[in-house]
C-alpha cells in the first residue's frame, strides 16, 4: 500500500516569490509520482510527473519538482509564482502493484497567491 | 476536443432516492474509475474498469454501484444514497491501465444528500 502527505494545507505567498509546496510518500513498492493541479470549480489536470530517469521533472508554466529517493520526496517548486498559479495542488503516486492505474493521492495544498 | 464530461455538475437529493451520474469520455481510453474528493482526505477512488465488462473496487465501494457497457461511459450509481455521501465527485480516464499513464479528470458533480 501506499500512502502520501502533503503536510501544508495552505500557502500564501506574495506575486513573483518562489514558492515550495512539500510532498511525501512511503510505499513497500516502486512508484510513479504526479502533481496534479485543480483550478477553482474544475477538475485535476496533470502538472508533471516522474516515471525515470532524470529526477528533476519541469512543467511547462515553469514549476518543476525533484524526486528524491532517499527522502521519499518529490517537492514542487517554483522559482517565481503568478497570480494565476493560485490553486490546489495534489501529490500523487502510483504503486507498480496490480489493479490498474490507481492514484493515490495527498490531501492537497491551496497556494494563494496574493499581489 | 477530448475531453472527461460528467453530468449533473450539481445534484440536490434526499436520503433513498436512487440516482445516476455519468461520465463519458471521447479518447478511447480503456481505463476509466470514480474518485470522491472530501476535505482533508484528497482524492479517494471508487471504482475502476479496465474495459468493457471489467469493473473493480477501489478504496471505498460501499454505497456505490458502476457498470461498463461501453467503452466510452462509465456511470456511477447511488442505489439508497445517504448523507455521508455527500461529496464532490470526479470521474477519470486514461489510454491504458498502465501506471505510468497520465489520467484526465472530468469537471465534477458536487452531490448532497439531505
């Protein structure tokens, strides 16, 4: 089984801060990792997502996150946050166990972004 | 355009009444589930179907029925719904079961049982 966290459920930051938004997993096996993003009043839409290689994975509006073995991390960043950034974002993972494609994810973090 | 499409977006009932959301989607895919969304606990998946006739239980089945008869529509059914299932619910879909396959969320029913 596995498990996320995703210890902040709020962060505020100001306009063209960087911003951390903190993601933690176990698993007893080898995982998939996604960040989602759910804009208000819309469903989740894929951010990024790590499956191998290089462990630094970057979206194309500019967050990118690391996946971090050791510490069972994939942390999202972003170096400077617009107005627009404001959202709730979902860590997620998949176990390489059977039963399809199931996502579990974290409780979410509401980034606001504030002027 | 491809997308996840779920009706009703809003639904008002009572306690027992039967009720029926849909979802359908237009890419082919094979794999499609339901998730509930409740504060503090995420994203909780219902039901999964790998394909036509192919249903499975997820996290949290109970209270909730879904078939797949066609590959394009996967519908979530409240036989006697009751107020703990009062939710915001998202339906997915993605080309394969595959792990690595990014899922595509519809836009949500947001449910309350009286």
């Amino acid at each position: 089984a596995q498990s996320v966290t995703q210890l902040d459920s709020q962060v505020p930051v100001f306009e063209e801060a960087p911003v951390e938004l903190r993601c933690n997993y176990s698993s007893s096996v080898s995982v998939y990792l996604f960040w989602y993003v759910q804009y208000p009043n819309q469903g989740l839409q894929l951010l990024l997502k790590y499956l191998s290689g290089s462990t630094l994975v970057e979206s194309i509006n500019g967050f990118e996150a690391e996946f971090n073995k050791s510490q069972t991390s994939f942390h999202l960043r972003k170096p400077s946050v617009h107005i627009s950034d404001t959202a709730e974002y979902f860590c997620a993972v998949t176990g390489l166990t059977g039963g399809g494609n199931k996502l579990t994810f974290g409780t979410g973090t509401q980034l606001k972004v504030e002027l | 355009e491809a997308q996840v499409t779920q009706n009703p977006r809003y639904l008002i009932t009572v306690t027992g009444k039967k009720l029926t959301v849909t979802c359908s989607q237009n890419m082919n895919h094979e794999y499609m589930s339901w998730y509930r969304q409740d504060p503090g606990l995420g994203l909780r998946q219902i039901y999964y179907s790998m394909n036509v006739e192919v249903t499975d239980k997820g996290d949290v089945p109970e209270g909730y029925k879904v078939s797949r008869k066609e590959k394009r529509n996967f519908p979530l059914i409240l036989e006697s719904p009751s107020p703990n299932q009062t939710s915001l619910y998202f339906c997915a879909s993605s080309l394969s079961r595959g792990h690595q396959e990014t899922q595509y969320f519809g836009p949500g029913t947001r449910l309350l049982v009286l």
